[in-house]
C-alpha cells in the first residue's frame, strides 16, 4: 500500500468526562469559539458567523491564493455550497490560525457529524483532497497547533484526511508528537492537450466501430452543460445509472442512500469555476454523464455514470475520451482520475502519488488503526475486495436458508409454444414499465429467504446489459413485480427450450402483496411487445408451479408445459 510514517503521541494526560466516542464531539456548547495560543476553533453558529463575514470571507480566499497545495476542496466556494446543503447532518467546525497583524495565516476547514460526532473535513467522503491552507512559512506550526487543539478538544476522536493536496508538506510527521498515520497511493492521470494521447485513442478502430455502433442507432453527441438548471434536466437520470451500478458492485446506492447528494452538486454548478459537468446524448437520451470539481489546472473525476442499455458500446468511456478532448482544447492539463479504483489505471497514461493521513487522539484508536493497516497490506487490494465479495455471498447464503425456501428456488413450469403465428392476445389490464431503472432501485427483500439488494441489482444490471428488458409495476414506492422478457436471455429457465429467434419470458421478484393478476398482465405485455418486434419465433414462459391462473391463460392460448425445473 505504499510507504507509512507510524509515529506515537508523547505521554500525556487526556482530559475527558468518560462520555462514549461517538458523542464526545458534543461535549462543547453547540455555538464556541476556543483558542489555544494562536490558534482558534469556531463551531456551530460562531462558524457559520464567520462563513456570513464578508471579510473572513476575503481572508479565506486570499490564503487559499497565497497557499501553494491549495485545492478546490479546501476553497471558500466548495465549503459554502456543502455547508449549506448538508447543515442538518454537519456542524462547521472552523480551525484557524491568525497572526500578530490579524491576517489569516492558516486554515482547517471541518465540520462534526450531528449523528455520530466524528470529525470530517468539510465534503466529508466526498471531498477527494482534504487538507489545510496555510503559509508556507507557518504550515507545520499551524497543522500540529490545530491538532492538538482539536486532541485536546475532542480526546476519544479522530482525523482522518483522505488524500492530502499534492505539495502538503508533511515533514513534520516523522518527527511530531501527535499520532499520525501517512500513507502513500498512486494517483492515475491522464494527460490533456496536444501532448495527450487523447486523439489517438479517439482514433482507435474498436473506438470508432463503437462511436459507428451508436451512431446508427440516433445522432451522438457530446455536451458540456453550464449551468445549473441543465444539469437538473439530466441528473435524475444520471443518479438512476449511478445507483444501479454501484449497489451492483459495491453494494451502495451514493444518490439514494444520501438525500443531499443532488442538491450538492446542483449548488456547485451556481458558481462558475467550481465543476464541470458534460453528457454524452444519444439522440435526445442521455447514455453517459460526468460531473466533477475543477481543480486549477485539472479537472477530478467525481460522479461519472453510463446507461446499461449500450453497454456492448463502452459509453463511459467514450465520455472520458471526449470529455478529456474538450478539457484540453480548453487548456486543462490532466484529468485527475483520482487514487482507487483498478478500471482507473486502463484510463490513465501516467500518474504521479498523493498520500493521506490519519491522526487518532487516543491511543487504543490508534493502534486498532495500526494492525488494520498491517493487515490489508498483508491482504492487499484484491485480497480485500475478495474478502468483501466473500462477506457479501455468505450474507446472501445466510438469508437463504434462514427461511422456508429460498427466492427464485421455487418450482417453475415452463411453456412453449413453437410458433407466435396466430397467436393473439388482448389487451393487458395493468400497464407495466419497460427498463425502468428507478423501478429495480426499489427493490428490498420482504423476507429472509429473498436475495439481498445487491444480488438482485447485479442480475438486473447483467440482464440490461444483455439486452433483456425489465417489466415492472410500483405502487406507492414498493417494487411490486419484476419479470423479464429476452430474445437471448443472459439466464434462461433450466430445461427451457432454446431456439434461435425465440422470446423467453421469465420472472424476476414478486412482492407478497402482488397478485396472480400482475404476473398475468406482465406476461400479456411481454407477448404483445414480442409479437409487436417479431410475428415468427417460437416463445418460452417460465412461472412458478403454484400459479394455476397464469398456466390456465397460456394454454388457453395454446402453450405446452414442457418442464419443472428450479431457476
């Protein structure tokens, strides 16, 4: 994982009232201003006086030019908009320095969580860079002054920076008394400009069969949005994308399980300078969006999503290749793909190294951190994502078998029928959505024996990706049903007949409350959108043994059972 500094905080005496960890960030009054000799901390309503102080305002922006690590995160802008969106969920905590003269000389922006009391740089996870301002002169005095003031504030706490600035200077941690953790990570870039090698990729024969495989579908085109307001138009959708790939694969849904997400990054686009965000439209459709921080030269990776229904066409990563096009013509310099992420590093054309830093107030925190460190180098990172994967199926094993039986293990019968010519079916009395991707978002487990959220949205996602199309139907923000329709199904009924041409209709998910009724509807729909695409082919439908009604329907319309099997 890269080299790291372990150094130990000098013997002292902590001051505490013997309050759990995660409150202890509430001891103080709500509303403080606390100095220790230079040094002044301003919480709750002194920091939010101070953010409204068109002074302190100045101050914070020329120490931030004066500052040569200096970032976007660490900007007044950038700790404004998260502030202001996220103030039911964070206190600001403001760590500043000042000299004899009144001028700012050094600046920690934080904020306290008001659920939990941890300590956060101001963007929290999202914030990619989190770091102090500060004069160069002054630097290591200031960072050591203001994390002892926050020690001695705060003793059961902790600090953690993700990924300091480049440039920090971070001498002062092999010889300090505090207890710190500096680690160091390779950060991948890729290079902009004519130097670049952006345009040759561009030019690539897979690149441009995949630019031609689209363009045969609707006109592409690459967008570079500007303001708020056109980034409203296409976030929900990019937020839908979002989510399904990442409680896909990493078992988080970033838009949904954090409410302020969206107006976070619809507030950075108010002020110019702070993010760029762009869409690649297919037709009218957006199939692949990025929105992410200017930072000077650069500009961060931040969200970046893609629509499952082109995915044969890499439409991610064409995004990333125009969108470094402009940037360049723009005179950017890199894009910053940020530390993490192994899908990064086939971007990338060079890279340099960031380190992040973590700094316990208690001993025992400290060295828990130590040992965890020790043993995810021992692991390393694909020995820690196989961990995480591991975790996840023995998860989905445990509800299986805690209950009766498990989802998608009961018996099905399967019907065929060898020819749709002929075949005619009315009008559904339920109208389902197609490749809703909000709608499979919905989905939770109403038992023990279902499958978990991730395990559902990774087979939806595959299944999308395949090109099998999503039935379903919502009632008052409940996922009622799902079921699947598919010309080459990614998972086909065991036993099915397979055919080439053949429509196979299978089941996804069926509520408790949902009722024979739905499932009929669904399997109406599916037959009429088949027949719609092609009048010759033979069809398959896969229902569950018990479901008499649905079996009656289709061999009323001169389907076969054909065989019982589990999916």
């Amino acid at each position: 994982m890269g080299s790291d500094i372990l150094v130990n905080q000098r013997q002292g005496v902590a001051v505490g009232d013997g309050r759990p960890a995660q409150t202890h960030a509430r001891d103080s009054a709500p509303s403080s201003a606390h100095s220790a000799d230079d040094i002044v901390l301003s919480r709750g309503d002194a920091a939010r006086s101070l953010l409204r102080d068109p002074q302190f305002r100045a101050a914070w922006m020329d120490l931030a030019e004066a500052c040569p690590w200096a970032t976007a995160w660490q900007s007044f802008g950038y700790a404004e908009a998260w502030l202001s969106v996220y103030g039911d969920t964070h206190e600001p905590l403001l760590v500043a320095q000042v000299d004899s003269s009144g001028t700012l000389t050094g600046l920690l922006p934080l904020a306290i969580g008001r659920h939990d009391g941890a300590l956060v740089h101001v963007g929290a996870h999202q914030a990619e860079y989190q770091g102090w301002l500060a004069r160069p002169e002054v630097s290591d005095h200031f960072i050591q002054q203001a994390l002892s003031v926050l020690g001695e504030t705060f003793p059961r706490g902790r600090l953690a920076l993700r990924f300091l600035p480049q440039g920090t200077p971070v001498g002062w941690c092999a010889t300090t008394g505090l207890r710190v953790i500096l680690q160091t990570q390779a950060r991948p870039l890729l290079a902009l400009g004519p130097e670049g090698g952006v345009e040759k990729s561009l030019k690539k024969k897979h690149t441009r069969n995949r630019i031609n495989r689209l363009q045969r579908i609707a006109p592409l085109r690459f967008v570079e949005l500007e303001s708020r307001e056109e980034l409203e138009r296409v976030i929900d959708a990019v937020a839908d994308f979002c989510d399904l790939r990442q409680g896909a694969l990493n078992a988080s849904l970033p838009f949904r399980d954090d409410p302020h997400k969206r107006e976070f990054w619809l507030r950075l686009m108010e002020t110019p300078g702070l993010a760029h965000a762009s869409v690649l439209l297919l037709g009218e459709t957006v199939i692949a969006a990025h929105v992410g921080p200017i930072n000077r030269t650069s500009v961060a990776l931040g969200v970046i999503a893609h629509s499952p229904f082109v995915a044969d066409s890499s439409p991610g990563k064409l995004l990333v290749l125009m969108l470094a096009r402009a940037l360049g013509g723009k005179g950017f310099q890199d894009l910053d793909l940020t530390p993490e992420g192994t899908y990064k590093e086939r971007i990338a054309d060079h890279a340099d190294e960031v380190q992040s830093l973590a700094v316990h107030f208690r001993w025992s925190d400290h060295i828990k951190a130590r040992a965890l460190l020790r043993l995810r180098d021992r692991l390393g990172a694909s020995g820690v994502l196989r961990v995480r994967r591991f975790r996840q199926r023995l998860a989905d094993r445990m509800r299986r078998f805690s209950g009766k039986t498990a989802a998608g293990s009961a018996p099905l019968v399967t019907f065929a029928l060898d020819s749709r010519t002929g075949l005619v079916v009315g009008p559904g009395t339920i109208l389902l959505n197609v490749n809703n991707v909000a709608d499979l978002l919905l989905y939770r487990p109403s038992a023990p024996s279902e499958i978990s959220q991730t395990a559902f949205l990774s087979r939806a996602l595959e299944r999308l990706e395949a090109g099998d199309r999503a039935y379903t139907l919502v009632t008052d923000g409940v996922l009622l049903y799902c079921g699947w329709s598919s010309d080459a199904p990614a998972h086909p009924a065991p036993d099915a007949p397979v055919a080439a041409g053949a429509l196979h209709l299978s089941e996804g998910f069926m509520h408790p409350t949902g009722t024979e009724d739905v499932r009929i509807a669904a399997i109406t729909q599916r037959l009429r959108d088949g027949l719609s695409r092609a009048a010759e082919g033979a069809i398959v439908v896969a229902i569950p043994a018990e479901d008499r009604r649905s079996a009656e329907v289709l061999t009323s319309w001169g389907f076969r059972s054909t065989s019982t099997g589990h999916p």
